[in-house]
C-alpha cells in the first residue's frame, strides 16, 4: 500500500530538515515504504532520487539563510558571513521551523543564542539579535488609528485631566543589557560597526507608514510611557510626572514628551472608564486605520 499524502509529506519534511543529509537520513528511518525513496520521489539516469530530494533540502536552507540575513542585518554584520552561517545552520538543527509562517522560524533565536558559546566572543550577541527580532515583530504587530495633532485640538481643556490614552498595539519598549541600538544604527546609516557599551537600556520601537523606528529613552520617558503601556488617564500621568521633577519643570516636559510620541505614532486614545479599560482597548484596536 503507498503512504498517504500526510506521511509523504512527513517523510520528506524529515529529509529536507535531516542535518546528515537525505540520503543518510533516509537509511535511519523506519517504517520505509515498500520500493524504498523511488515509492515517493522518482528518479532518471540524469538525477537520482535522493539528488532531487537534496535540491529541496538546499533550497529550504538557503532561503532560510537568506530570511535571517534580512531580519538580522547587524548580527550579520558584526558575525560576519562564515560565523552567519554557522549560527543559523546550529539553530535550525535545535528548532526546525514548526509554523506554517516564515515570519516564526527565527522566534527563538534570541534564546538559542542566550545558552550558547557564541557570548564567549560576543556577549552583546543574544541582546542584538532580541533588538533586531523585536524590530521584526513591531514590523508585524497589529494595527490601530494612532492619535495625532487634529485629534488632540479637537479635545476640550475640561477633558484633558480624563483623557484615557494607551499605546499603540504595535508599539513596545525593549530591556536591554548592552546598547545595541548603537549598532543597529550604524547599520542602517552605513557606518563602521564598533563595540556597544555595557549598560541597562529601555529602547521604545514603533512602526510609522510601515517603517520601524527606535529609539532610547531615558528613566523618566521609561516610567511615562510603561504607565502609557498600562493604560492610564492623562492627569494621572501628569501627577507621577510632577512628582518626579516638581509642578514647575512638569508642562515643558510633558509638552515634549506628548509631541514626541504623536511624531512618532505611539498612541491611541481609548473609550474607556476606569474599571473598563481593556474592552475600551479592544474597541480602539478594533478600529482600523493606516498609520501617520
């Protein structure tokens, strides 16, 4: 009896995935179909079977590679092509892509790397390649309308204090260890690579007309936009502010802070009641509209 379409398709994603090569993992699997490699794959006296098969293989890894050079372009850049490509052959051995996605097949890059040598020589290394996932994941993140300038006049000064505003879906803040936006940076500019400094970093990510951005943000920016995060009524976000730097120093800040973030496209205004925030969220989400 010849296998079922879903064992054919098992048996060959076993092979293109087999670190020894197809014709060696072939021999290591049980329950063979009767007629051996040709009862799935034929073959001619130009390419035997398993060559074809080995095409396939090829071809599923180097797109792969081609995939992480997009989405890690600074790894890439302070590995080098050589180191590259052994990094990406030793995590596809560890998590060979279960998602019908491509979009997931480098998700846990940032662990693999994390319990690894490779921080031996590079220990900023699992920190960039988080940043550089990140960036690829607000890139795919959700959309909602983002509040901007228009929206903000149209708000009476009575409604300011009761304003309920949270942060866009798409948007994030990401916990480093290392400043390794400075080379994320200095890839995208074109500039010489150097090594990052060592030292806690709060970097905010966002995506504008389809376009990432990123930047550091200071402890108090940090502490602002995490209340953002959370959802939180404008005053309230005010009084924390205040009590930080003082009443004087807190508009200027503040004013800075707010045009900032509608610049950069962070916000949505929710329609919720304290109590009730999430399904507000929700409802805001569920509003689509393009990015500013």
């Amino acid at each position: 009896m010849p296998p079922s379409l879903a064992e054919t398709q098992n048996l060959l994603y076993r092979l293109i995935t087999a670190t020894s090569g197809v014709e060696e993992g072939f021999a290591a699997e049980e329950n063979l179909p009767l007629g051996g490699i040709t009862a799935v794959i034929r073959g001619d006296s130009r390419v035997s079977a398993f060559e074809r098969v080995e095409v396939y293989a090829n071809m599923y890894f180097y797109r792969l590679l081609d995939v992480a050079k997009e989405d890690f372009p600074a790894t890439f850049g302070v590995l080098g092509e050589a180191n590259f490509h052994n990094l990406i052959t030793g995590y596809l051995v560890e998590y060979p892509p279960r998602d019908p996605s491509i979009n997931e097949a480098f998700r846990h890059l940032p662990d693999f790397v994390r319990r690894s040598q490779w921080l031996e020589k590079w220990p900023y290394l699992s920190s960039l390649i988080g940043l550089e996932r990140a960036l690829v994941e607000v890139f795919l993140g959700r959309d909602a309308r983002p509040l901007n300038c228009v929206d903000l006049r149209a708000i009476s000064w009575g409604e300011w204090s009761s304003l309920w505003i949270a942060a866009h879906p798409a948007a994030r803040v990401l916990d480093c260890e290392w400043r390794v936006d400075e080379i994320v940076r200095a890839v995208e500019e074109g500039l010489p690579i150097s090594e990052p400094s060592r030292g806690p970093t709060a970097i905010l990510l966002w995506r504008t007309n389809c376009v990432v951005g990123h930047r550091r943000l200071d402890d108090l920016e940090q502490a602002a936009f995490k209340m953002i995060q959370e959802n939180t009524d404008f005053g309230t976000l005010c009084e924390m502010i205040a009590f930080k730097i003082g009443e004087e120093a807190t508009p200027p800040v503040v004013q800075r802070m707010l045009t900032r973030w509608l610049e950069d496209g962070v916000l949505i205004r929710t329609v919720a009641e304290r109590g009730n925030i999430q399904q507000g969220v929700r409802a805001v989400e569920n509003t689509r509209g393009s990015d500013t």
